[in-house]
C-alpha cells in the first residue's frame, strides 16, 4: 500500500468560518510521528469513527484550528481505522506561516482538535473512470485505488489517472507503484496554483489520454477549486457526463500557496 500525503498550505488557502454552523466532533491527538523531514503523521481519536458509513475511501475531516482572525477550516483527507476509531492524517509542510503548518508543527499526543467527518463521494464504476488529483487530493486517490484494487481489481485497467504536482518527491512511490497497474497514468508538473490550466490542457487534447482510446462512465477530482472545476466542466463537454457521474471535492478555496 502506497504511503498517503496531505499538503498543509499557507493562511490564505483556509476559510475563515463560523463555528457552530456545522456537526462538529472532538477528536484527540493519540500519536504524533515524523516520518520524514517535511512529512509529519498526525492521529487523531473520536467514538464517532466507529461508524461503518464513514467508510468512503476520500472521507476527510475540516479541521478548526487557530488562525490570526479566530478559527479557520481546514479539510485534510483521512485514512480511517474503523476498528479503533482512529484518522491518520499524514500532511507534507509546504509553508512556515499557515495555521495549518503551526498547528501540524507544534500538535502532541492529548491535544484537542474539533473537526467535520466528511464521508467522501467516490464510487466504483465498471464502466471506467477517470480520477484527478493535485497534490492535496493525492491522500484520497491513493486510498480510492488501494479501495479499487482490494475490492474490484477488475476495474484496474479501466481506470484512468491524472496527478498535477509541483514536486513528484511529495508524492514518493505513487506512480511507480500504480501507473503499471492501471489503464492509463498521467503525471503533469505544474506550478502552484496552475493545476487546473494544466489539466484542462490535457484533457482537451483526449489524444494523450490513453492513447485517445478512453471511454469513461464516469470521473471523479480532488483538490484545489480551479481544478476540481475545470474537470468536472471538461467531462461534461468532452465525455457528455451527467452530474451524478461527476464526484468532486474541493480542498482548497484558492490554489496559489507559498513554499
């Protein structure tokens, strides 16, 4: 299984909300673990994480973390332990002046973090699929294709996949792993704040796609808004897609972040 990676970007990538305008849900810090020099892994602990029907592949919590203006969401993809009610969060530090970094930076086993549960919205296709990701949605395409390969290994070769990075080494032995195994693998390296140009680009020239044999029933996007829409606008047009054959989650309000 390919290690997961989410990216903490800077300040202005969070979105200053209220809290109490949604379900939120205390969460303890059990484990903190550096398992790199600018990858950190973050475990967090809550009753609710029991629960079977949190079991999507791109679940993720919308954490609530201090910011300079009060509290600030921001949404980090999840690897969900049901068994132990455990979220292992594993984020790459990408800035020194977010809050997002200082929380992930200073955090230790015992703090208190409240968060949204957010169940995901992928779903198996037989007919083949295409899945996007930047590197803030990688965390979740690597556990869709771990859910792929576990569950409908048949699928494999009908799946098709993007990645939009500015650093592959934030993303190490993804694609050594997966671009063999599945039915096509595309990794665009781009800088931030282009993904969504660089993909569009891409997926209008559907030569390079493939081949230019795909045919897809439907495709799925994670990461900064610029990408998710450009996408999601892209299948509509190129591959006449409805909406309910378009799963998308945005990670990020503005795409551009510091390093």
């Amino acid at each position: 299984m390919n290690p997961s990676v989410a990216t903490v970007s800077p300040a202005a990538d969070a979105l200053a909300v209220p809290v109490g305008t949604e379900h939120w849900i205390d969460t303890r810090v059990s484990a903190v673990i550096d398992l790199a020099a600018r990858l950190r892994r973050v475990s967090v602990t809550a009753d609710v994480l029991r629960t079977p029907r949190h079991a999507g592949p791109d679940a993720h919590l919308r954490l609530c973390l201090p910011g300079a203006d009060g509290k600030v969401i921001r949404p980090v993809t999840a690897a969900i332990d049901h068994r132990s009610g455990t979220a292992e969060l594993d984020l790459v530090l990408v800035s020194d002046d977010g809050p997002a970094t200082r929380w992930a930076r200073s955090v230790r086993p015992g703090d208190r973090v409240r968060a949204v549960l957010r169940p995901g919205v992928w779903s198996a296709d037989p007919r083949g699929q295409l899945l996007v990701a930047d590197e803030v949605g990688v965390p979740a395409l690597t556990a869709i294709l771990d859910r792929i390969d576990l569950a409908h290994p048949e699928q494999l070769s009908r799946t098709h996949v993007i990645v939009a990075a500015a650093d592959a080494r934030m993303v190490p032995g993804l694609e050594q792993w997966w671009a063999p195994r599945v039915g096509s693998w595309h990794r665009i390296r781009t800088a931030p704040g282009r993904e969504g140009s660089m993909v569009a680009r891409l997926l209008a020239d559907g030569g390079r796609i493939g081949g230019g044999r795909v045919r897809v029933g439907s495709v799925w996007a994670a990461g900064a808004c610029d990408l998710v829409a450009a996408v999601s606008r892209l299948a509509a047009e190129r591959w006449h897609l409805s909406s309910s054959d378009i799963a998308a989650t945005a990670y990020r309000h503005r795409a551009d972040r510091s390093a």
